[in-house]
C-alpha cells in the first residue's frame, strides 16, 4: 500500500492510498508549518526560512537556516521552541521543508536578499535603461540603495531620523572639540573600510582613559550611535565589555568592513597576555583552525577601528612593544563633554536616535566615489597625513602613527562637506597633537625598557667583569659570567646626559633576559638602542667582538650606562684633543702598528683603545730618554 506526504487539516503526514489510487486514510506525522519567507544571505549564499507553525493554539514564528532545516538531528533543537518534532518524525522533516520551500517558488513569492557582513559594500547604482554606475555605500540595519535587510550577528537595529541626528551634530557637538574627535573616529572607520583595498591603514584601537565621572564612555556611545544602538546592556550590541577570552573578544569583529565598535571599561578583564590580544585586535585576523578532517579551515578577517575606555591605559598593562606602541592610541582627559548637563541631554537624544547617520553618510560617500573616483579620496587622505606630520612635534614616530590620525582628519573634511556640520577639523589635530605631546616621546622612544635594562644590569652586577680605573676587577660570582663593565674614557653625550660606563655583555645572554622581561621581539628593542645612541657598534652590525673572559672573541651588545657629568674633566679632555692630534700627525705604518697592538690589549672600543696604546708608549719613550739622560750624564 502506497504512502506520500501529504498536508492536511493542519498538519503533515502520510497520505495511504489503495492500488486504485484512492486515499485509504492519513497518518498524522506532526504539526503543519507555514513558510513566512525564504531570506538568501548574497555573503554566504545561504538560505533562512522564517516559518510560522501552532502550538497549544498559539501561532509560533520561527527562523531556522536551510542548513539545520534539511537535517533531521539539526532540527531537533527547535523542538523546545515549538516546532513539533520528535524521535518519530525527525527524518521526514527535511522533506516537509523541501516541499515547503517548492510551493513557495511557484506561488511566485519572492526571495529575500539580505547580508551578514555589515559595514562598506559595493553596490550599483542608476536606471538600468539608462545608466548604471558600480559604487561603495555603507549598510547598517539595511543598504539604503537596495532594501537589502542585515541578517548578521549584531543587533543593528536603528531608531529615528537621519535629519535629526545631524541637526544635533550641528547644535551639540560641533565646538565641543573632543567629541568631534569622537565622531570623526566613527566615521573614519567607515572610512577605513573604503580605503581597505588602497592599504592605507591597518586596524587600531583608540582607548580613552580617565576616572568614571570624565563622560570617556558618553563620548565612546555617541560615536557607537552613529551605526547602531549605543546601549552596553542589549544583547549582540556594538559596545560589550572586556571580561572575555581572547577568542571571543576576536570573534566578535570578525566579517564585518568599515565599522566601529566599542569596548567598555578595561577593569572587566581577566586576560593575563593582553598583548597577544591587542596584537590580534589590530590584525584582523582570526586564528587558523582545522575542521574535522584535519584541513584548515578559512580564516575569518575584520576591518575596523576599536574604541575602548578604561580608567588605565591598555599600554600600561602590555609589554612594550614598539608596533604595540603605533596600533594603541591613547587619548587622557579630565573631561569629554564640557558639563554633566551635556552628558545628559547626549545620552537623552542617543537613545532614541541612532543607526541612521552612518547609512546616510554611505549614501553621500556612493554619489561622491561615482563624480570623484577612489584616487581622489586616497589623495585626501594623503593631504591630511601630511598636514598631521607637519604639524606634530614628536619627530620620533609621527610618520608611523600618521596613517591612522589622517584617517580621522579625513572624515572631518567629509562630514563638513557633506553635511555643514562645521566641525573644526583643524583643531582637533591640535588635540591630537596636544594628547601626543602629553604622552611625550616614550611610544617610540622605549624609555621604560632602557631603564628596566640599567635596573637589570645593576641586579644581577655580581655576573659581570668590572673594570675600575682601567684594571679589570673579576667581581662575577660563581657561575656564568654574562659579559664586562668597562669605563668609556671619552666624552660620547646622548641627550642631556654623559655615558660613563659601557656594558659589554654576551649576545645569547641579552636576548634571553629580554624575553624573560616580556620584550617579544629584542630584535626591536636593540634597534631602539642602536637608534637612540645608547648601543655602542662596530660599522655595518649592531654588535662589537670582544674578549669577555678569555683569548676567544665573541659578539657582545655594547650598551652605555648614563651619568650627568662627561667622565671626562676639562682638562683630561683638552689633553685628549692633543693626544688625537699628535697620533694623526704620525705615519700610516706607525698608527696601523698602534691600533693593533691596542685592540689586542682592549678591543672593545678601537679609538680608545688606540690612544691610551698611544699615550702608553709615548709615556715609556719619555721615561727611556729620562734614564738615558741620566746615564749620559
């Protein structure tokens, strides 16, 4: 006896037919369901079917992607939401599905496009029987060209209208300088998602620190509202926290391109390496993995800008990491808005207005790339990241961190142009500035490290051969001798200070005790040094060959200890001067058979090492004419 599937009377079942092709009776298989709509991700090219069924006589709306809908086990997971399956019905519902999905095709109801990567996407515009223009257009809750609706992970759901939104920028914010910044981050991430293919910045984190009564995270939830809801508390939001493991910190920014997101108080976090986190953040790029048959797995990207508060720096608690240094931009301020009345009516209007202004800014930004070109906006780009190092005072790095500030200035020309927002684009690079020379030149110049590697040295003294007044002291202790302390006889000033002494001590050894220090590359720490003078080196490398404790030489990092005055007095330093010139007054046979005799003696410095070979001998030609004067006499 024959069966099918069959729908009746408001659920599924078979259908029992004789030979005859008369129906014999229906076997009830399990409660009918309605296809709402079928939605098509143009992402991933998957399907989602929203499907209406009943149960205990209310009407049950669900959402269930075609992956789980054509696997009967998948399925199971929506019983406990409704859907009336069980052990007994699982392996017919995929075909329940399947017919489901046929009935809607032919009725001619249509598929829904939607999208799960929010953010900068491409998008064609104009009349099809006239022009069609290929441009670039920012989609938040919807893409303002197509309709197409968001199906993603974030709640992008958005609230008012774009006009009021921008009369507020106009009333409320324009004049009050650190919220402009605030803005015209957001929009430089929307930025940073246009420019993503011209390789002009890579992602970074801007981290607002100060007390909790400095309005750092009103400022971070305007920015945040300008692409979604602004609220720390709605579950898929933009804005979460920092108490989380790395993985799920990185998964949350993944597929996405152009948008901004928010991190709340760095307090939350429990994570012990945050420098591997903020490595990760500002890359992108989500760890390799492997599926079940043991093959990697796609990795996922994200293109972003990071905005976090704290009331401690994110560098404070990381090691100090010169490309760390360049991705981490930290703003301190004792306020954010200019009084607690501003705070209020900010948050007021946030949260009944949000969501609307980045899709508006795409609609401008389409229309613009269509008359003006990508070259035009990458030439601004690179106007405003001249103007950024042309006013900054801190030579040391500006041209490593100006990529990201021109970023920000950019979006300030943008807005203005776009909306008459009149935001003061260059007064907040003065801010900029201003907050780079607070910061002073440590990001690049790694102070903190130099001065954890004198307190290191003085530590562990008892590992070292010192030389005192020009006689090597064996002073290492029983064990490994790391390397020598040796005076520098001559005046070698860096910065406002003298070296005094040089540390001559082993490669291996160094390199080593700058991992145990949390230094992840030494390679960086000892071009820092070398940069800043501190690093003493033979011509062509960062190293010197010296003998440490024996006749074999051996590479060592040569690195000046500091002292206020020139070890050198005026006098010793006059009677140098006449040294120098005596020597360069002899012949060439007569200075080569000096220098190697000296660095035979004391290799560590050539030119040192030369004079006092020079003075040796001419204070023992002196003594030999003294005696044979007194002989001839």
């Amino acid at each position: 006896m024959p069966k099918v599937l069959g729908f009746d009377a408001g659920f599924f079942c078979y259908d029992h037919y004789a030979s005859d092709g008369s129906l014999i009776f229906f076997e009830v298989k399990g409660e009918d369901i309605e296809m709402m709509s079928i939605q098509r991700d143009i992402d991933t090219n998957e399907a989602t079917y929203k499907i209406k069924t009943e149960k205990y006589g209310q009407d049950i709306f669900l959402t269930i992607p075609e992956r789980d809908a054509k696997d009967g086990n998948r399925l199971m997971q929506y019983a406990s939401k409704g859907l009336d399956i069980g052990s007994d019905n699982k392996n017919l519902f995929p075909a329940v599905f399947r017919e489901k999905e046929s009935q809607y095709m032919q009725n001619g109801q249509p598929i829904v496009n939607a999208y799960s990567i929010p953010g900068v996407k491409e998008v064609v515009i104009g009349d099809p029987e006239i022009l069609l223009e290929t441009s670039k257009t920012f989609c938040g809750e919807q893409n303002p060209h197509t309709g197409d609706v968001y199906c993603g992970f974030f709640n992008l759901s958005a609230k008012g209208k774009s006009e009021e939104y921008i009369n507020f920028l106009k009333k409320e914010i324009a004049g009050c300088i650190p919220l402009e910044f605030a803005v015209m981050v957001a929009v430089a991430a929307i930025l940073h998602g246009y420019l993503a293919d011209e390789n002009v910045s890579g992602n970074f984190i801007i981290h607002l620190v100060g007390d909790s009564s400095t309005g750092k995270s009103t400022a971070m939830q305007l920015a945040i509202s300008t692409m979604g809801n602004p609220s720390m508390n709605i579950p898929n939001g933009l804005i979460s926290t920092w108490n989380a493991t790395q993985n799920a910190l990185l998964k949350r920014l993944m597929n996405v391109k152009g948008m901004l997101f928010g991190m709340d108080e760095l307090s939350m976090s429990n994570i012990k390496n945050i420098t591997s986190v903020l490595y990760a953040i500002c890359q992108g790029v989500e760890k390799d993995r492997l599926t079940r048959n043991a093959e990697t797995q796609a990795r996922e990207t994200g293109n972003y800008i990071l905005m976090s508060t704290g009331e401690s720096g994110l560098l404070s608690r990381a090691n100090s990491n010169l490309g760390l240094r360049m991705r981490v931009l930290e703003f301190r301020r004792m306020a954010w808005t200019e009084s607690a009345e501003q705070c209020e009516r900010i948050q007021k209007f946030i949260s009944e207005n949000y969501g609307t202004f980045a899709m508006k800014f795409g609609c401008k930004m389409a229309f613009w790339l269509i008359k003006h070109g990508i070259k035009s906006l990458v030439e601004r780009y690179a106007k405003w990241r001249d103007y950024y190092c042309k006013v900054c005072d801190i030579q040391a790095r500006k041209e490593r961190i100006s990529g990201r500030y021109g970023l920000i200035l950019l979006a300030g020309e943008m807005l203005n142009e776009f909306f008459d927002l009149g935001f003061h684009t260059e007064k907040v690079c003065e801010f900029i500035v201003d907050n780079e020379n607070n910061i002073g030149d440590d990001r690049d110049s790694y102070n903190d490290v130099y001065d954890r590697i004198v307190s290191f040295i003085n530590a562990n003294i008892g590992r070292f051969l010192v030389e005192k007044s020009e006689k090597i002291t064996n002073s290492a202790q029983n064990g490994e001798v790391w390397g020598k302390i040796v005076l520098v006889k001559k005046e070698i000033k860096i910065g406002e200070d003298y070296a005094c002494k040089k540390v001559l001590i082993r490669t291996n050894i160094f390199e080593r005790e700058l991992l145990r220090m949390g230094e992840e590359d030494p390679k960086t720490i000892i071009s820092f040094l070398k940069r800043k003078g501190y690093l003493d080196f033979e011509a062509g490398r960062n190293t010197r060959t010296v003998k440490i404790d024996g006749s074999v030489k051996e590479k060592v990092y040569a690195i000046y200890l500091l002292g206020n005055e020139s070890p050198l007095t005026e006098k010793e330093q006059k009677e140098r001067e006449v040294l120098h010139d005596e020597f360069c007054k002899l012949s060439a046979k007569e200075q080569n058979d000096i220098k190697e005799a000296a660095v035979k003696v004391l290799p560590d410095d050539e030119e040192d090492a030369t004079l006092r070979e020079f003075n040796k001998r001419k204070k023992k030609q002196k003594s030999q004419e003294h005696l044979k004067g007194l002989l001839d006499d």
